[in-house]
C-alpha cells in the first residue's frame, strides 16, 4: 500500500541540509542546531542537557511523559597518530568501517577550518597480487598532501582532531535516499516530522510529548542514558534503522528478513514492553500501514536499551528503518519507509492516554 504521509518541499530540502552536515558522535552541535531551528514551529519549548543532546517539548506542564527519540550523531574517525613524513593515522570514533576508507575524501576538522585529505592506498601495479593485503586499522593512513608532520600540524591538524566523510544526499532511482549518517539523523527528521504533522493538523494530546535527538549513540547509547533520567519518561518509543537483508553476501538466518520498501520493522526483544509493541501493531494494521517484524536477543542495539532500563524501567518499544549498507557512505533508505515510519509513530501517539495501559500486570 502507498504510504499517507507525503514528505513536501520544506521537508526534503531540510533532510538534504541536515545530512550533509557533519555531525560525528561527541560533536553534534551545528547538526543540533539546525534540527531545533527546524524544528521550532511545531514545540513549545527546548531542553538541551552538557553533552547537546537537544528536546523539543509540546505540553511541558503535564504530568505524563512519553518521548520519541532518534539520534544525532554519525561515525567517524580521530587523528591519532601523524608520522614523520606526514601521514595520518586514525582511530574510531563509533563504527567506522576501515574496509571502505582507501580512496574516500575527507573533512579534517580544526579550529582553523576544515582540511581535506584521501585515504591513501598503494596502486594495483604495486601491490602483491599473490598476497595482497586488505584494508585494516593498522594500515589505512590518511594524506592531507603534506610532506612532514611540522606542515600538518600548521594546517591546524593535531591529535584528537575529528574526521568525516564529505559524501553527500541523492536521491536514487526517485524513492531511494543515498547518503553518509542516515544511521540516524534520519530518525531525528522522522520524529520531527511527526511533531509537524501534529501541529500541521491540531491534534490535543492528553500528556507531555518530548521529542529527543539523542548524541553519542554510536558509542554506547549515552546520549539516551544521560537524558531519560533528566526527562524521567513513562513511555519511550525509538527509531532506529536496522539492516535490509535482501543484498548480497548477507545470511537471512542470522540477519532475518527484511527489505527497503516494505515497510518500518517493528522489533521483538526483552527491552521491548510487550503492551506498547503491540499497541503499535494493531496501530498498524488499524491504518493499514505495511510493517515488518525483527527479533533481536537480549537487546536491540539501539537507545532502546537506554530508555527501556532507566528509572525503575520505561515502557519502550522500537520502530525500525530498514536500511542498506549500514555504517558505509552510501547508506540506502526507501522514501515510502521514511513515510511510513513516521505514519506509524504519530497515530501511535494519537492511540496512547496514559501509562496504565502499558502495565505489565493488568
């Protein structure tokens, strides 16, 4: 089925500029800022906490709290070593996939301004065919054209600078999005697209609605820890994307099966309150909106976990985008899924009236 919610004009050119904006985990603020500008319209007030983790607020007065949350920040990478002759090697900030570093471009940031370089790697005609070596952390350096470490450093670079890739949004064959960090500003721009929808279309709710875009998620859900005790939420429902298993070279048996294009993914996992999982099935079968479902062990990765066992425990479930090429440069989503996603969350929130409904026991 198509999905109801038409991204418009203002939308999309909003996602565009926000994905190209860097925002590496520890380093989100000008990504933040631009979500809350955005974002401003449709909130009646901010809470922002130390680390930048950014809330707009709709009902701030009232006593029942339910949150929807994705995070800000993207991979990437640190300086941590120049050599003598110049070269630059890194370490992970987040995920970073050192396989997909040689020949890719990079942003070096500094308080001087942004300076690129290349993820060098020796040419074909140089290397042991018999036994060539693949791509690892020890190896993949970056060179930023510099002939010593004394000129490097006079470009402003040093240790603990931060890098990323300046790969940009496309739009691929009309319905896919193509782009670095959709893993997971994309969840930023779906939640705030729910907030537009709410208050493009009136809707009362009957709690305190605390639209959160998290930080530091890629290094251990942080972001998500440290501000679920500030707001001490009731309900906390996430997005996150999870892998389409559809591509070659995955195995359907471990990863399940999931594809771009059919639909949000709703997970089954402990952290996962069983009521609101369910809430928000019947949520979409009511509207007629297409999902899939994903079962995760133990836990699901994501800032979930974070909500799910904070404060004596928070009724969480988790809203998945299918996604190809995760943690890569040219993440892949479907525009239908995006729709969808944020379909699902704002009819969910239209459905809820109070946390008794999620107990346990009744």
């Amino acid at each position: 089925m198509k999905s109801k919610t038409v991204l418009n004009e203002k939308s999309l050119d909003f996602l565009e500029r926000y994905l190209n904006n860097a925002s590496p985990t520890g380093f989100e603020t000008e990504g933040q800022k631009m979500w809350m500008d955005y974002l401003k319209p449709y909130v009646d007030t901010f809470i922002t906490d130390t680390y930048g983790t950014a809330v707009g607020v709709i009902n701030p007065e009232a006593p029942f709290k339910v949150v929807i949350e994705g995070h800000a920040d993207e991979i990437s990478w640190y300086v941590n070593f120049i050599s003598e002759d110049g070269f630059i090697y890194v370490i992970r900030n987040g995920g970073s996939d050192h396989q997909i570093a040689p020949s890719k471009r990079v942003n070096i940031h500094t308080k001087n301004g942004l300076v690129t370089g290349v993820f060098g790697w020796p040419a074909i005609h140089t290397r042991n065919r018999a036994k060539e070596e693949a791509p690892t952390m020890d190896n993949i350096f970056i060179d930023c054209g510099c002939d010593s470490k004394a000129e490097v450093e006079a470009l402003g670079v040093h240790v603990g600078c931060v890098i990323t890739y300046p790969d940009t949004f496309r739009i691929l064959n009309a319905n896919k999005f193509i782009g670095r960090a959709l893993d997971n500003r994309v969840g930023g721009f779906m939640i705030a697209e729910v907030a537009r929808l709410l208050k493009e279309n009136g809707n009362s709710l009957p709690f305190g609605l605390y639209i959160t875009n998290s930080v530091q998620e890629e290094v251990g859900l942080r972001g998500a820890e440290m501000i679920s005790k500030t707001i001490q939420p009731h309900i906390a429902i996430v997005t996150d994307v999870c892998h389409d298993s559809t591509t070659p070279m995955i195995d359907k048996k471990i990863e399940g099966d999931i594809k771009i294009g059919r639909g949000p993914v709703i997970t089954y996992a402990p952290p996962v309150q069983n009521k609101l999982r369910e809430l928000i099935i019947d949520t979409a079968i009511n509207q007629q909106i297409p999902f899939q479902r994903l079962a995760s062990s133990r836990v699901t990765g994501t800032d979930t976990d974070a909500f799910a066992y904070s404060n004596g425990g928070v009724s969480t479930a988790l809203i998945s985008l299918p996604l190809r090429y995760m943690h890569t440069t040219v993440e892949m989503i479907h525009k239908e899924d995006v729709e969808n996603v944020i379909q699902l969350i704002y009819q969910t929130l239209l459905k809820i009236e109070n946390g008794e409904d999620f107990s346990y026991f009744k």
